[in-house]
C-alpha cells in the first residue's frame, strides 16, 4: 500500500507523523514529506483528521457540500487590506465572499508591526489583545562614515501589534458584518466575459468540500493578494516590480534585549542596510522585533561611496548576513536570542498605471500602495480597501462595474494618500543608493516615522 498525500487538504496539524513508526513522515513548513523509510503501514491514513492521506488500496469519500457560485463581489486576499474592504461592502448590503489561500489568517506575518493611533483609529478601537507595546518616542541613529548622529522624536503615539491576531480579528469583524469567509483556498484564475472579470476560479482544498476547481462569479473582484499577487497580470495589468522598487527585509523577534519599550529605533548606515534602514521595534518586556531592509539591486550595484567618501556600501552578501553583524554589533541587542525569524519583500514602487481594469480593483500591496520613504503599509492598505469598497458598492448598485466607473477609486488614492506616496518616491528617487544618510533625506524620514 503506498501513501498518497493530497496537498491541497493536508491540513499540516503534524497527526500522522507521531503515529509513524518508521519516522518516514516529516512535516515542513506548507507541506508533508514521505520519505523511503514508509513500510506502507496505514497508521498515518487513519490518524489524518481531514482526510487529506490516502491509500490506494482504501479510498475515504469526502463529503461534499455545495457552494455558493455567484457573489456581487469577491475579495481575494485576507490581510488588512481585503478584510477591511469585504466587511464595509457587507456593511453596505452586498453579499462577499473573502478568499485566503493560507490555512490560518495572519501568518505567516511579514511586517514589522508598527502602525500609528490616528491611522488605527479611522477603523477600529486599539485592543490590548493584539497590541504588543505601546510607543510615544522616536530615535534615529544616522551612520555617516564613524560618525553618528542621534535624532530624537517623542509626543507621538503608536503600536506594535501581534499581526496574526490584529489580521484575524479583522476578517472576524468581516464575518460578523455578512461576509462568507474561506480559507486554504488559492484562486488559480480568472473568469472573463469579453474583457470584463467576471469571477474567479478557485482551487478550493479544505476539509468540507475536498480539492475541487470551482469558478465562482461576481460583479467585482478586489485583488488584495499581496506582492505576489498574480490576479493583476492575469487581467492584463502591469504590476512587474523592479529591482529598485523592491526592499528584501528580514527580521528576528529576539528575547531578552535592553530597549527603551516605548521608543522605535531606527538606523541608517549604507554599511549596515544599503539603501534602507535597520529598526529595533519593543514587543513587551524585554522583546524587540528586530531587522533590516536592503534595497534589492544593491547586488548588481558596484561598491559606490557617499559624497563625503566615507559610508561605502557593501554588497555580495545575504540580507541575514546584513541583519546578524547589525545586532552583534550592539550590545542591547547581542544578549537576545531569535524566537521568530520572519522575511519577504516590501515593494516601495509607484502604484502601477493602471489599478483596475474593467470588474477588478488592485488594493494594498498588490497595488504597491506602500509608503517609499518608510516600507510601512498597513494603514494604506485599509485606506485603499475602503475606497475600493465604496465604489464597488456604487458601481454594483449602478450595474455599471466598467474601467470607466471603477476608476473612482484610483482618482479619489491619488488625490489623497497616493498623492503623499508619490512625493515621498520622489524624494526617495532624489536621494538614491548609498546617500540616503544625507541629513535632508534623514530629517524627511524622522518626519515620517514620527508622524
């Protein structure tokens, strides 16, 4: 008898490996392993909670429900984002369905967590059960060659938040409004009548409807489905991100460090982060989210040095390389130790030309609607998954979802918190690879990150 696994239903709960006898199961990140050690004994089969392990001698039916196939609108992406436009369109009397291709909402997390009172405040009331740290100062170390200059900021208001609890409590919020709910369920394309989205496909692989492609129709579709998202270029959108454009970021949160608790640290050394900056962010006593962003062509770039000649940028290395000389280089954060490492991408690029097309509207990081200048991106995802959904309501109450309608939503981001986005590219253009320790570039950046 020999195990098959089904991928897309694997649940990942790590059951069947602590029956195995001959420890031929392992349980990686996003997915099950059988290696040459299986002796084909069935144990794991019987111990699978959702039937996602099989035999080919014992096939388990999977009960099958039906679903509903048409939607007014459709949101694909579960972060802050998504479910902030999926629960006010449900608010508004539509009727959503809001996709998440992961099992569980919120994770992996991705972001260094800090998000500002007011920007919180226009949706929801803070909550000390997904806030971390509470912070009221700011300080910038800025490296100019071996001298240092310290910038101090205090008044302010913030949070470091727990990411997977703020993100679920969101899309619960979404689900208390009307919204349908799903998740392990990845769209893996589009439904297009002439040229107009009219719905998606979905490789749909939870426990109550088994692994099945259904395509589900709606009037519009929202595609919050991060950097990755692939649901802007299906529908012909240019959503290619450049190197330059791109932050390749990575971070520990590491235990017992010595940092202010109500303060975020900052550093800009062309040494220690080309092209970014490295942050120190408290997570309750005695924690800190801590890491770095290195702007991603600094590999193709030669070794260049400031005006002064001083802050030489050094490349040819990995960004956690990058990350572990910064904190072995500081005491307060050497005595830690990493009990979470977390990395990806952060696009700090222009919105693309065109965030939608007709039936479909482009939100948070799959519209590159993060900040250029600071890499934070939570509150404009929530900003633009508002607007997204007040024209969605309006276009679907109109019966008029065309690119012509729906481009009231890129119209009324840029004249708000796109039009801040674009100046702050363009200073970050003014100042490009290996001079962003300029004091100019450095006060603007305090600005930011103290507002």
């Amino acid at each position: 008898m020999t195990v098959i696994i089904d991928q897309e239903r694997c649940a990942y709960c790590g059951g069947c490996v602590s029956v195995c006898p001959e420890e031929a199961l392992t349980l990686a990140e996003t997915r099950l392993l059988v290696n040459e050690h299986c002796i084909d004994c069935g144990d794991c089969v019987s111990a699978c909670p959702v039937g996602a392990l099989q035999s080919e001698e014992i096939q388990i039916p999977i009960r099958q429900e039906p679903m509903r196939k048409q939607y007014d609108l459709i949101v694909v992406g579960a972060g802050p984002g998504g479910s902030t436009a999926a629960r006010l369109a449900a608010q508004a009397g539509l009727s959503v369905l809001l996709l998440e291709k992961r099992q569980e909402i919120g994770s992996p997390v991705r972001c260094a967590e800090g998000l500002g009172h007011d920007h919180l405040a226009d949706f929801l009331e803070p909550d000390p059960q997904w806030i971390s740290a509470m912070v009221n100062q700011v300080e910038i170390t800025n490296v100019i060659g071996d001298e240092k200059e310290i910038l101090h900021v205090s008044g302010g208001r913030g949070y470091i938040l727990e990411r997977r609890l703020f993100d679920r409590t969101l899309a619960e919020l979404a689900a208390q409004a009307g919204v349908e709910v799903r998740v392990k369920t990845s769209v893996t394309g589009i439904l297009k009548e002439a040229d107009t989205i009219k719905g998606v496909t979905i490789d749909h692989g939870n426990y109550i409807t088994g692994t099945e492609k259904v395509d589900i129709e709606a009037s519009v579709v929202i595609a919050a489905d991060g950097i990755e998202s692939q649901i802007g270029r299906w529908a012909g959108l240019d959503t290619q991100l450049p190197l330059k454009d791109t932050m390749v970021c990575i971070q520990y949160l590491l235990a017992g460090v010595d940092i202010d608790p109500g303060c975020n640290h900052f550093t800009i050394d062309p040494r220690i982060a080309p092209g970014g900056y490295a942050w120190a962010f408290p997570k309750g006593q005695e924690g800190a989210n801590v890491g770095l962003g290195v702007q991603a062509d600094i590999w193709e770039a030669e070794a260049v040095t400031t005006d002064n000649g001083q802050a030489q940028l050094v490349g040819k290395d990995t960004v956690l390389g990058f990350l572990t000389r910064f904190i072995e280089r500081d005491p307060r954060l050497a005595q830690g130790y990493p009990v979470t490492l977390v990395a990806g991408n952060v696009p700090v690029a222009l919105s693309p030309h065109e965030m939608v097309t007709d039936g479909l509207m482009l939100v948070g990081d799959a519209a590159r609607q993060v900040d250029p200048l600071t890499g934070g991106g939570i509150a404009n995802a929530m900003t633009a998954g508002k607007m997204a959904a007040e024209v969605a309501v309006a276009a679907i109450q109109a019966g008029e979802t065309s690119k012509h309608f729906l481009s009231r939503y890129p119209e009324q981001w840029l004249k708000s918190t796109g039009r801040l986005l674009r100046r702050n590219y363009r200073l970050r253009e003014k100042f490009p690879l290996g001079r962003r320790n300029d004091k100019r570039f450095v006060q603007a950046f305090l600005l930011a990150v103290g507002g």
